[in-house]
C-alpha cells in the first residue's frame, strides 16, 4: 500500500466531534485521544455502551478506536452497524472508506466514499479521504478531482495540495505544479520541499 495508516491527527478525529453526552465525557474522549490511548478509548465507549446499548455515538466511538489501532475488519464491522442506524452521520463514513481502504479494499472504499461525498458534499475530510481511495485505484484523474474539491472547500489543508501535486506528477502534469508549489510554500514548507523532489525524481517525457 501506498501510504501508511494516518496519524492522530484532526482528518480522522474531527469524526469524534460533539460525541459523548456531556462534557465531562466528550472532555475524557478528548484527552485519551491526544494521548493516543486508543486501548482506554475502546474500554470506555464499550462500558458506556454497556449502559446505553442505543446510543450511536458510543459505538461511533468504539468503531474510532479500532481503526486507531489499526483492526480494520473489526472496524468495518462497526462501522456498518453505525450506519444503518444513522445513515447521514458523515464520520462514519469517513472512517469506514478509511478503514476499507488500510485494509487494502481499495475499490469498496471508493465506492463507500463516493456515496459519502453525496451526503457530505461540503466536507473537506470526505473528498480528500475518496482522493486517497481513488490514488490507491490508480485512478489519479479522479484523485485529482477529489484533492481540488477536498482544497477548495478547506484551502489551508496542506496535504490536499501536496497529494493534488503528487498525483500530477504522477501524471507527468508538470504545468499544474507551480500554482500548487506556490500555495505549500506559505502552507507548509517541508511539504513543497518534497514535491519539489519528487518532481525532480520524474523523468521528462
């Protein structure tokens, strides 16, 4: 696979947004995530969930910690389950095509993904997730698609314009580069450095 499983980072946590009953939960949810506790995220949704067998949010919840740590089919499983019952929750699918596509089922993923982006039609994390999905298809016209949609609705998202560079290199697009080298440069230096490079690394035609 082409990319590693991504990081704690806002993408994938931003599906944890006003989870939880009250504050103190959605505060306890907060920190085992920043500490990457994906193990004590697990036992707490599953022992609230115990408590409130109908409360979507904690299996949403649990669904996130195994994709955290990486079990995908278990994550799937969740995750289905979490959408039947709430079809337009959006993190779910975000992080079901997520998990689809770490589990190296890159087609499922672009197909769970393209449905998401018809229900999350204004969400950065949904069209930059299905541009990942497409890459891995080696479908790169239509993961540049995705990385513009995903850079437009989210402009100072770094890594929507480096993958968005990075598949038009693959492409041998050298005439995209500049406007998007020009955007990283004020976003995120290290990443224009290494589209430079790798820009360097492609033969000309």
């Amino acid at each position: 696979m082409e990319s590693p499983p991504l990081p704690a980072d806002p993408l994938l946590a931003s599906a944890l947004v006003g989870r939880g009953d009250s504050l103190d939960e959605r505060e306890r949810i907060a920190e085992l995530n920043q500490k990457r506790n994906w193990d004590g995220l697990l036992r707490y949704a599953e022992e609230k969930q115990r408590r409130d067998p109908e409360g979507s949010d904690w299996a949403m919840i649990a669904a996130y910690a195994w994709v955290r740590r990486g079990d995908y089919p278990k994550a799937i499983s969740a995750l289905s389950r979490v959408i039947q019952r709430s079809p337009e929750d959006i993190g779910a699918w975000n992080l079901l095509g997520e998990s689809q596509r770490q589990a190296g089922q890159s087609g499922q993923a672009v197909r769970t993904l393209e449905r998401a982006s018809t229900i999350g039609r204004t969400s950065f994390a949904t069209f930059f997730l299905l541009g990942e999905a497409y890459r891995d298809a080696n479908r790169l016209d239509r993961a540049i698609t995705a990385y513009r949609e995903a850079a437009r609705l989210e402009p100072e998202f770094a890594r929507a314009w480096f993958e968005l560079g990075a598949a038009h290199v693959r492409l041998g697009e050298r005439d995209e580069i500049p406007v998007v080298l020009g955007r990283l440069e004020k976003l995120d230096p290290t990443l224009a450095e290494e589209l430079k490079r790798r820009l360097e690394a492609k033969p000309r035609p």
